[in-house]
C-alpha cells in the first residue's frame, strides 16, 4: 500500500522518533509544516529528454522519460508524472519496448491511486499486468499484481484484491522473493482483519513479520509490526498491541535517505493512527484528538480524500466519548461524504454505523433507521455470505494448486536426484573398470619391466663374458707373430734364403721371424734310414722316435 505524501521531512521523522522514543506522544510532534521537495537530479534528467526529444520516439528517449516520470512521482509533483507517464507509453509503444511500456502503464496506474481514482487506476495496471506476463521479469508482474489488489482493497473489493494478493503471493514464493512476500503477507492479513478473520489473520501477520527481519528491510517489517499491532488493539489485547506498536515505531526510525520518502511518509501515518487508536482506547482522549487532528490536517493539504476520511472517521469516535455528540455527528457526517466521494465502501460502511448507533442514543429513531437501512444495503455488496464462500474457495484453490506445484517441483527433484544418483552410479562402475585396467596396465608393465631388467642382466653377463673372451682373444693375438709373403726354400736342404740373401735354416728362419719354438724328434720314416737295425721296429704313430727330443 502506497500512500506517498505530497510534501514530507524525513529527517524530521527520524529526528523526533528518535529523540522522543519510547514515549507514546513521539509521533504527535511530526505534524511539522510540510515542505515541497526538490531534487538535485531533476534538471539534470529534464535535459536528458529535451537533447533526445528531436530524434523522435527512441527506446533510449521513452525510458528517458520513465525515469524523468519516476522522479517527479517521488518529488510528489503527480500532474506532471502522469503527464510523463503518457509520454513515456506513447514512446515505447511507437518502438515497441515492452519493458518500458509496462513499468509506464504500472507507475501511472499507481499515480491515480494515489489520487483516489481507483477505476483509471484499475484499468492502466492491468494493461501492466497483461503486458509484464509477457516479460521474464516476473517481479515487476508481482508488483502490478499486488497494486491491483491494493486498489480493490480501497474500495473494498475484498474478494478480486484477496485473488490479486494470492496471484501476487504465488509468484513471490516461487522466485524467493523474502520481502515481497512479506508485503503481500501483510496486505492479506489486513484484507482478513476487515472481514472479520482476525483469527486467520494473526498468523498471516506474524509470517509476514518473520520473514521482513529476515528481510532486513525496516519499512515492510514496521508495516507488518503495526498491522499486527492494529489487529491486537481491536482485539483489546492493549499490553501486546503496544508492544508491537513500539517495535514498529523503533522499525521505522530505521528509514534513511536511501529508503523512499512514501514509506518514511507511511511509517508516520500508520504508527500516528495507532498511537491514535491506543490513546482512545486507554482514555486518553485529548491526546488521541490531538493525533487524529494532525493525520487529518495532513491529508486535507496533500489532497487525500481518504486520509481525512479516515481521520474524520476515529474523530467522530473520540468526540463521541468525550460526550460531545454535535462534533461527533459533524465529523462523522464529513467521513461519510468524504468516503463516498473517494468510493471508500469501508470506511463509509464504518461511518453509516456509527452515525446510526449515535442517532439511536440521541432518540431520533428516523434517522437511525435511514442510516441503519443504508449500512445494511452497503454491507451486503461488501461482505455477502456468496462472496465469502468464493473468498474460501478462492484459498482453497490456491492452496491446493500451491500443493500440486509442490508436488511437481518435488518430483522434479527426485527425478534430478534419480539421474544424479543413476550418473554417480556409472560414474562409480566406470571409476572401477577404469581402475581395474590400471591395475592390468601396471602389472603387465611391471612384469615387463622385470623381463627387462632380466633380458638388460642377461646382456650385461654376455657383455661380461665376451669382454673376457676378447681379453683373452687380444691377449692370444698379442701372443701370435704373423709371417706373411713368399718364402725362398731350398728344395732339398729346405734352408730359407733372407731378405739379405743368405741361406739360414728353416728354424732358425722361422724362430728369428716369430715366437715359435722347435723342438726336434725323428719321424719314423727318417728313424730307420739313420739309425738302421738300431731303430726299434715297432712304435706308435703318436711316440717319438729316436732318442729324447733337444731344443736348438
């Protein structure tokens, strides 16, 4: 829910919520006079349009003036951010950006919100809604969704904001989106809280307070905090009520300038009504006058029908109390007139109660019945047992197609697991055969490195052994004196003749030449020719013949 104000301090709600903590007054004090806004970016932005203003309608000009339109919407300047707004759509639909076409057609539908003028305001955001369920930005169709369901909800169309809120509500879960689902919580909550469903309510608040701090996000936690405070107080829990009304108050000091001045603006307004409230439920009926006066003088000067509505509504309430039933009528009587004009069915259901509960005291039965009759017929449109049954059945199908999707996204898982466990498998069977074949290569690669090592011995042995061969071969050859070319000899004395020309005998020659020896014997064919009968007549081939041999 966006209630941006037309012209607000933010560092005067910070200073006197800080400064004024833990009082209930504190935020009494924040009805300093309002101021308007300035920018530094302003100037700057509007140049930007004007220098792409002449090349005609460009992607880069219509998101230029979406930014310039988003500028002016947070500086409260609202003519002029629609006015940009209508710009910026004519743009990008001329280039056909759809981006930009639905954050434009999201953000003026927003503008008239913020004006009250809830049916324009209906119509730009679904051509939003239709538009971003085209886009991959599912976020920004959670926010035209949400808005949607927040401008039924001021009119008091709970049943298509309740619808808006789930359809919100299921894409923000889905993309884990903690602090949008903590805003949409809340806007639920509050939907059940003005039906009546405190009892559903109250969970649906406290999620949402669990999931804005883990958010971290001070201003949907303080939103969800004084809701929850809100629905305590009409339930006249009074100590738990105030105990999350200061929680909230301490939240929403947490706002900075990096937050925007709409949430600071909502902070004060909501935590201001329920100090309000509490201070009437306790009795302290000019403090409460005093809150409700400040909230009211704030939304007649930025024009918000509603806020003096609202105002006007718990003022006639207050007056009422403190016995003074002509205020209490007239402002009453204004609430009424206010709420009808700004198609406010809650808050105008509210007034016609308590103006017929106020007439029925002061004995004007008439009038009573009139306003009794109108807040019958005026509640049946809003609260009509058909409409509850759908609202049920509506929660009944979302949870049920919630399930179904949780479901298939758990089957999904399990078939993702089935596939990774059935791959570790394989993986597992591939890593064991690979390393079976490991085991092969490195036996066979170690059997080979033995008959290597035995073949590498083996050869290093013959290696040894014909070294020694050779050794011993070069030593024999050594040992050995060659006689080579043509050899003179005498045919009957056999003496060789020498390079000289003398004749010597062949062991002399032969000794002289090489390392041979003689040794002489007689064979037996001379053995008997020089020594006749002398010469034994039987003798082996191999014995020597003759006496014993001599060396010459």
């Amino acid at each position: 829910m966006r209630p941006p104000f037309a012209s607000f301090r933010p560092s005067a709600v910070l200073r006197a919520s800080r400064s004024l903590w833990p009082g209930v007054a504190a935020l009494c004090l924040l009805t300093a006079p309002l101021r308007a806004q300035t920018s530094d970016k302003l100037p700057a932005l509007e140049r930007v349009v004007d220098s792409l203003r002449p090349a005609g309608h460009t992607t880069a000009y219509a998101r230029a003036l979406l930014t310039l339109a988003y500028e002016y919407d947070e500086l409260a300047r609202f003519d002029d951010a629609a006015h940009t707004f209508r710009a910026a759509i004519a743009a990008a639909d001329d280039v056909k950006d759809s981006t930009t076409l639905g954050g434009a057609y999201h953000n003026l539908g927003v503008v008239h919100w913020t004006a009250n003028r809830y049916d324009s305001a209906l119509t730009n955001l679904a051509i939003a809604q239709r538009i971003r369920r085209t886009l991959p930005d599912t976020a920004a169709l959670a926010r035209t969704l949400n808005t949607i369901g927040a401008s039924h909800y001021q009119l008091g169309n709970y049943e298509p904001a309740l619808d808006a809120f789930i359809r919100a509500l299921e894409v923000r879960r889905r993309i884990d989106d903690v602090r949008g689902t903590a805003v949409v919580l809340t806007n639920i909550g509050k939907v059940y809280q003005d039906w009546g469903q405190r009892a559903r309510a109250i969970p649906v608040f406290e999620e949402a307070v669990s999931l804005a701090e883990r958010a971290n996000d001070p201003g949907v936690l303080g939103y969800a905090l004084n809701s929850l405070a809100r629905l305590h107080l009409e339930q006249d829990n009074v100590p738990l009520a105030r105990q999350y009304l200061d929680r909230s108050v301490v939240t929403y000091a947490g706002l900075d300038s990096t937050h925007a001045r709409s949430d600071i603006a909502s902070g004060w307004s909501l935590n201001t009504l329920a100090f309000a409230l509490l201070d009437l439920r306790e009795g302290r009926l000019a403090d409460g006058i005093k809150r409700l006066d400040s909230l009211r003088a704030v939304g007649a000067e930025r024009g918000s029908v509603r806020g003096q509505a609202q105002a006007l509504l718990h003022l006639g309430d207050a007056y009422e109390r403190r016995g003074d039933r002509a205020r209490a009528r007239d402002a009453l009587a204004q609430s009424l007139v206010l709420s009808q004009r700004a198609d406010q069915r809650v808050f105008a259901l509210e007034a016609l109660a308590k103006l017929a509960s106020l007439e029925e005291r002061a004995g004007r039965a008439s009038e009573a019945l009139r306003y009794l009759r109108s807040h019958q017929a005026l509640r049946d449109t809003i609260f009509d047992q058909a409409s509850a049954q759908r609202i049920a059945s509506m929660e009944a199908r979302a949870e049920t197609e919630r399930e179904i999707r949780l479901n298939a996204q758990l089957r999904e898982e399990q078939r993702v697991q089935a596939l990774v466990i059935a791959r570790q498998h394989t993986a597992v069977t591939l890593g064991s055969v690979i390393l079976l074949l490991a085991a092969l290569v490195l036996g066979m690669l170690a059997y080979f490195m033995r008959k290597g090592r035995a073949r590498e011995a083996a050869l290093a042995q013959s290696n040894a052994d014909l070294a020694g061969a050779n050794a011993e071969l070069n030593t024999a050859l050594s040992e050995v004196r060659t006689l080579k070319g043509l050899i003179p000899i005498c045919s009957s004395c056999k003496s060789v003749r020498d390079d000289d020309g003398y004749w010597e005998a062949l062991e002399t020659y032969i000794g002289s030449r090489s390392d041979a020896v003689f040794s002489h014997s007689i064979c037996h064919a001379c053995g008997p020719k020089l020594y006749g009968e002398h010469w034994p007549d039987e003798q082996t081939p191999n014995e020597p013949h003759g006496p014993p041999a001599h060396s010459n």
